[in-house]
C-alpha cells in the first residue's frame, strides 16, 4: 500500500463522531467559521469578486446574502468572506486557516447533497481539519518558513479529503 492509499483509506475509515470532544470543537469552529464570514460581504473586495462570477444563482448558499449560486462560486465566496476581516481560526498543527477552505466547500457541497446532514458535515469537517493537520505535522514548520502559506497549500488536499467524506467516497475512489 502506497503512502497515498493508506492516507485515503485512513479518511475513509475514520469514526470522528465517536470523539465528543472532536465533535465539539467542529461545532465551535463552524460557528466560528460563520462569525467571521458573516461581515464579509461588507469588504469593498467581495463585491469586486461578486461581479466576476455568474450570477444566474443555483442550489448553494452565499453567507449573508439572500441570493444564490452554484457551487463553485458560492464556495469562493464564502471562502473570501470567511478570511476577509482576518478573524478566521488557526490551528497551530496547520500552521493556517483549517476553516475558510473546508467550510465553505463543505457548505457548497452539502446544498447540492439533498441528504446530507448537520452530522454528515460535522464528520466531513473534523475529517478535513485532521487530514490538514496530519500534513502539516509531517511537513513540520520549513514548508511555512520558507515562504509556502500551508493554508494554500494543505488547504485544497484538506477540502477534498472533507468533500470526499461529505461525498461518502471510499479509499478506492
């Protein structure tokens, strides 16, 4: 089994329901996570971004707003207003931000998801914060000291390990 196979099939078996503690803190990192993106829409920058994007709406939400759109966009959207106002979490095994990348692609995801769950999305979230942090261990602290904002970097590889958990993919897919 290669490193790969055994990370994807560590995700995929993972029991993060069964750790109250786990789960807790998913729930206060998700209001969190709202708390900082709610005043987003009121950055000057969000609007400038809004206009760049479709606006013929579509099944996920935008935080804030009365409108919609697809998931892509409401995604980046949510993502931007999340870290607008710079107040987002840390998470010290990432060194960055686990929350404006999982949440709002979990957020998009489970709005085209008719049965997914607040429980589904608590699972898929602690999943992603544990595969970002994972990483960032193994990648120790040189990967930030030299430039690379693990954020960006472990964010994308944390949100598909979350979107594939919300998605209930299996290691093989």
């Amino acid at each position: 089994m290669t490193l790969t196979q055994d990370f994807a099939q560590r995700i995929a078996d993972a029991q993060p329901l069964q750790d109250a503690a786990a789960v807790h803190a998913a729930r206060e990192g998700v209001l969190d996570f709202l708390a900082s993106a709610f005043p987003g829409p009121a950055d000057p920058a969000w609007h400038r971004l809004r206009g760049v994007l479709p606006q013929a709406g579509g099944p996920a939400r935008v935080i804030g707003q009365a409108t919609t759109a697809d998931a892509a966009s409401a995604a980046l959207l949510n993502g931007y207003a999340g870290h607008a106002l710079d107040f987002d979490d840390v998470h010290s095994s990432v060194r960055g931000h686990p929350g404006t990348v999982l949440l709002p692609a979990l957020f998009a995801l489970a709005d085209t998801l008719p049965d997914a769950t607040a429980l589904d999305l608590i699972d898929a979230y602690i999943v992603g914060v544990e595969a970002m942090a994972r990483l960032g261990l193994a990648l120790g602290s040189k990967h930030y000291e030299t430039g690379f904002h693990n954020t960006a970097t472990l964010g994308p590889l944390g949100a598909a390990a979350a979107c594939a958990r919300l998605l209930k993919l299996g290691a093989a897919t």
